[in-house]
C-alpha cells in the first residue's frame, strides 16, 4: 500500500505506534479520574465571577412566554431571531450565569485566548451587525464585544438577568408551564424553554492525591487570576516576573495561553500528558476593502463552503482557505488519486491522515531544537482524536531558557504538594498552578448544567435518558414539553462549531414562531418520532464509534470507553451537512405536524399579548 502511493511512511509501523499510544494511556477510571468542581466544595472558589462585582438583586416571580437559558452564541442568537420575528423584547426573558453576555466568551479570557476557526465564519450575525473583525482569527476581547453588540441591537439587555443560574427547570403538569429556580430565589414561570448552555460549561480538575493540600496559588484556565498575573487577555502578565509557574495540561486552551506565560513568567513548566497536533496559524488582519465588498449572504455561503469542505465535500472554490479546509483538501485529494488504483476509501483516508500528522510531527522538528522536546511534542494519534490546534509561537515557546515541557509520557501529573507538582516520579517546586485541564464533558447533562430538570409527571432527565439520550435532532424531548435544547449530543458537530448553532437556532425559532401563532399551549415530540431519530443515530454512530475506539484517550471519545450508551450519546454520525440538510427537509415538509403532539390554548393569540404583527 505505501509502495503503490509512496508517501515515504510505514502505514504498519504507524498503526502499531497509535496503538501503544492509546493502551499506555488507557485507564480503568477513564472519566472518574477528574475532579469536578462543585460550588460549595473545596474549589468552589475557581468558579467565582472575576469580572463582575456581584449583582445584587430581590427574586423574581415574572411570567414568561419565552425564557433563553444561556446569553453565549446559541441563546443570543435564539433570542436576536425571535426578536426579529417580531417579538417584543418582554416576550423573551434571557437568563445568564456570566455578568454579561458572551457565554464561553465571557469566562474565557485567558492570555492569548482567540477564535480558532476563521472569525468570518465563527461570529455570528456579521452582516446583521455590519461588523468587521480585525484579524482573521480574532482575539477573544474582540468576541465579547461582538456579543454584546449582538445583545444591544436586539435590545437584549433590557430583559436579561445576569449572574443567574437556574438550578433547576420543573414542567407544572396543572399549569403547563415551566417554572424556572434559580441560585438568586427568583421562581419563574415561563410557557416555553429554550436551554443554551453550551457543552463545555462546568470545568474540571485532576483527581489526584494532595490537590487540595497546594500552598500556593492556583486557579483555572476559565477564570483567569489577572490580579495574580497581571496583563490582561492580549498579554503582558508582568507580575509573573518572579513567578516559578506550572501549566497542568496542553490542550487548545493551553496552546493558546503558554506563549504569553513562557514569556513573562520567571520559569515555566508545562505539564503535559498527550501533545496537540500544533499546524500553521498564519493569522493576519481583515483587509476592509475585501470585507465590505461582500456581496448579501456572504457569511451564510461562506460558512456552508468551509462546512462542505471539512466534511471531504466538494467546492469549487476553497473560500477559507486555511489549516482545517487544507487538511481536508488534502484528503479528498488523496482519495481520488487512490480510487484509481482500486484502494478502499478507508483506507485512504487513513492514509490521508497519516500524511498530514507527518507534516505536523515534521513541523515540531523544523521549530523546536532540543530533540528530546521536539521528540516529546510529537502527537501519535489521528489528527481528529482531539481538537487539532493552529499556533505560531506555541511550540518556539519550548525554546526558552525559562521554559520546560515536563513529559509524563502519557502518565499524567501524579500528584500536587504542598509546594508543587510530581510528574515522573520527581517533584517541581513552584509558586503558582494553572490547570489547563479542560471541562467535565462525560458527566450527565444536569450535572455538567447544575441544573436539575424535571419533565411530565416529575419524570428527571437523567432517568430518561439513563439508557443513553433519547431526542429528535437532539433538540426535542419526549415527556419535556415546550422545551429546547441546543447542543451537539444527536445533532451535527461541526468544526466550526456555531455553525449548527445557527441552523439549530433558526428551526427552534421557527418552530417556536408557528406554534405561538397557532395558539399552541404545548408541543411535546411523538415517541415514534424519538425512537426512529435514535435508531438513525445509532445506525450511523457505527464508523464515529470504531474511529474513537482506537484514538488515544480525551474528552472526545469519553477517555477510551465507548460503550452503547456513549454511542447513543454522539453528535450525529452522518455529519453536520446531512444534519443541516435534514433539519431543512424536515421544516419545509412541516414534519412538525406529524412528528410533535399539540395542545391549544383557548384564549386568542392577541388576547395573550403577542405583539399584533404576528
Ligand atoms: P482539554 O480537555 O482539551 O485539555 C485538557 C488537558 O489536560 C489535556 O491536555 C489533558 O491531557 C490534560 N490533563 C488531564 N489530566 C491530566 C493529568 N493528570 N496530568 C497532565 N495533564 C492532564 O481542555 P481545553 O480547555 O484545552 O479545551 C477544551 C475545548 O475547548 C477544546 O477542545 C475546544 O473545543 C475548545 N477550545 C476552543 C478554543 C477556540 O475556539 N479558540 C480555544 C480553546 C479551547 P490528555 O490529552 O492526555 O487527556
């Protein structure tokens, strides 16, 4: 095989290395190994606000026609399409944990933080704003305030409550509304759900001896310490000038933030368990002239070509053009030159991969100089077993005199001091901790939300979905009337992830739309309609599933134990294009009418306040 397409590696001894890659890091715990962070708990701390002084208010007790859980992507843009609906803004109640909008954006603000699919395509609502970003990937202080922008032209703002967390969400089976709890006392009663907390809400820690016995100072990615640190998101931490820092972790987030605290920090150790693929950034600023001259829809068609071509489809033109679409450019390359020599499209997509986590592992060689660290920042797996990242200056970060990579060779830290890290079976003294170590992802959705919730007859949603989740397109839920969820479980996971955002946000919308103008009182999805979706799930999870069972272990395959239930659990296998492409076919059919069972209520649609445009 590698003779016929002389690519110069041994597809053999590659597989093998993958292999013993993965097994070495297999563990009988898989997810129970992290430490979830509770709020009353010992890391309780890691979860305050540090970007808002506490908002200080009485419990509410409003009535509600829509209430939209979570101000990030998904609910400011949920709430911006109702409102364009003609809607008024009383008629969408927002609730958001941050002090402000912006979801993942608002706590994430780490040094170095930036979007990491083109900002052209990963901010939403570009044309509706007439905004431009400034460079081609954008800096997260940047996205905040593009949400908030988002926020104010919608006239947001004027019905949101901020640093409120529902804990928990329970239908009224006698009312037939929702009533809403949150962590300020307020009791909400709304008619309609929409839940847009996104998936990597809760952030976790490593679970192991002496975590909490650590002298000095910690904090996670997701909070910031710029008052330990000093500087701000785009860098400049002088205060780390004396500081001995350790980094636990080197996924996507601590791609990002190790360039700025390798280069002020007095030392820097980077602890790492399994290096990322690190490819090209070749980040630069927007050209205006480019930008402006877009013709209507532009961001819509740009986003469906990127889409198309990361899914190993066709486009004439690559209009991204970068890292990701290269990636998959390349395969489709490879597997039409291979399809000539009669060779099986798997095979040549492994083939494919192999080629291009080659270039990366040759890319680490071209920059870092120590061979033995080079050697270390080599990743053995196929590039989509984790998020492949894009970086100028993460890996020249590790020729700094002030900057050691700690290779754990796949062991992971083993325990924390009072005055540090053990790795290797050796201990680092160090003043300051900062876990890069990602967000609880396996854990239930209530648990990875803190909120319980509790549907017809005080069914939970753990118990229903104890199996394995049970929805249509991941959205609607059997027994949760009137309830949405926007998420990835079930649905298509793109890349770029606030793409099926968008096209999950505009059928909620449409939906919710019809329904309350059609004077519907409740809309709850058929079990016909649930078990056929979950049987389609199930049946395309096949070729996702048996990809994950041979990557080396991490969030995405659930740390290496994929079982029927996690199976179940997975974005929907056929792709985010099909899933686009079915939610679309499935509104212009107005499946909705067979597939959702419906209730009416008596009075008139004016009668109830909707503004009289609908
Ligand atoms: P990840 O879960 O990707 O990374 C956690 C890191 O902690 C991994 O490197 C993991 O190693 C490591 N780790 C866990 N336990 C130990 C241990 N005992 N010892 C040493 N290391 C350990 O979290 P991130 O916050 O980096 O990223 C989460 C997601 O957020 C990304 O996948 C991406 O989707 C998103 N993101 C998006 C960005 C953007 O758009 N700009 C930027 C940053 C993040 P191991 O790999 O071995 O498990």
């Amino acid at each position: 095989m590698s003779k016929q397409l002389e690519f110069g590696f041994d597809p053999v001894a590659l597989k093998a290395k993958y292999l013993a890659e993965r097994d070495k890091r297999l563990r009988a715990d898989g997810n129970a190994q992290y430490l979830g962070i509770d709020k009353d708990g010992m890391f309780g701390r890691f979860l305050e606000d540090p970007y808002t002084p506490p908002i200080v208010r009485d419990p509410r007790a409003d009535d509600v026609r829509i209430a939209v859980l979570g101000g990030g992507f998904a609910g400011l843009q949920t709430a911006a399409k109702i409102r364009e609906a003609g809607f008024s803004s009383q008629d969408v109640l927002m609730i958001e944990k941050g002090g402000d909008f912006g979801g993942t954006w608002y706590w994430n603000r780490y040094p170095g933080a930036a979007c990491d699919t083109e900002s052209y395509i990963y901010l939403p609502l570009l044309e509706e704003t007439q905004f431009m970003p400034e460079f081609k990937y954008t800096k997260a202080p940047e996205i905040l305030a593009h949400c908030s922008r988002i926020g104010r032209k919608y006239d947001l703002y004027s019905n949101v409550l901020f640093q409120t967390e529902v804990n928990e969400l329970r239908w009224d089976d006698a009312r037939e509304r929702w009533t809403i709890i949150t962590n300020k006392g307020d009791r909400i009663s709304a008619q309609w759900v929409v839940m847009a907390s996104g998936p990597l809400h809760r952030p976790k820690l490593l679970g192991v001896p002496g975590i909490d016995s650590f002298k000095g100072h910690s904090f996670h990615t997701s909070r910031w310490d710029y008052e330990y640190t000093g500087g701000t998101s785009l860098g400049n931490l002088e205060r780390l000038s004396d500081k001995v820092v350790a980094i636990i972790g080197t996924g996507a987030t601590s791609v990002q933030c190790v360039p700025h605290v390798g280069e002020n920090a007095k030392h820097l150790y980077v602890f790492q368990r399994t290096p990322s693929s690190i490819d090209v950034r070749n980040n630069r600023p927007t050209d205006p002239e480019w930008f402006w001259s877009q013709k209507p829809g532009w961001q819509k068609r740009r986003m469906d070509n990127f889409n198309i071509l990361v899914q190993g489809g066709y486009q004439e033109e690559d209009l991204v053009g970068d890292g990701w679409t290269s990636i998959f450019r390349m395969m489709f390359d490879v597997v039409k030159a291979g399809r000539k020599q009669g060779l099986k499209t798997s095979t040549l997509l492994q083939m494919a991969d192999f080629k291009k986590m080659e270039e990366i592992r040759a890319r680490v060689d071209s920059i870092v100089k120590d061979p033995e660290t080079a050697e270390a920042l080599k990743p053995y797996y196929n590039q989509f077993c984790k998020r492949p990242c894009y970086h100028d200056e993460y890996l020249q970060t590790f020729n700094r005199e002030n900057v050691t990579l700690v290779d754990t060779k796949g062991k992971g830290v083993t325990e924390i001091t009072e005055h540090g890290i053990v790795a290797n079976g050796k201990e680092y003294k160090v003043d300051c901790i900062i876990f890069a170590t990602g967000f609880e992802t396996g854990a239930t959705f209530t648990r990875r939300n803190y909120c319980n919730i509790f549907g017809r007859g005080g069914l939970s949603l753990d118990e229903y979905w104890k199996d394995g989740m049970r929805s249509l397109h991941g959205i609607w839920m059997r027994n949760f009337p009137n309830f949405a969820i926007i998420q990835n479980s079930q649905a298509g996971a793109s890349v770029n992830f606030p793409h099926i955002i968008q096209e999950q946000v505009v059928l909620i919308a449409d939906v919710l739309l019809k329904n309350l103008r059609a004077n519907v009182k409740t809309m709850e999805v058929s079990e016909a309609a649930v078990d056929k979706w979950v049987q389609e799930c199930l049946r395309v999870a096949v070729l996702r599933s048996s990809f994950l069972e041979e990557c080396t272990p991490g969030y995405y395959n659930l740390e290496g134990k994929i079982d029927k239930r996690v199976t179940q659990n997975l974005a929907y296998g056929a792709g985010p294009i099909a899933y686009a492409e079915l939610l679309h076919k499935w509104q212009e059919q107005n499946a909705m009418a067979t597939d959702m069972e419906f209730s009416y209520l008596q009075q008139k649609l004016e009668g109830a306040g909707v503004s009289a445009r609908l």
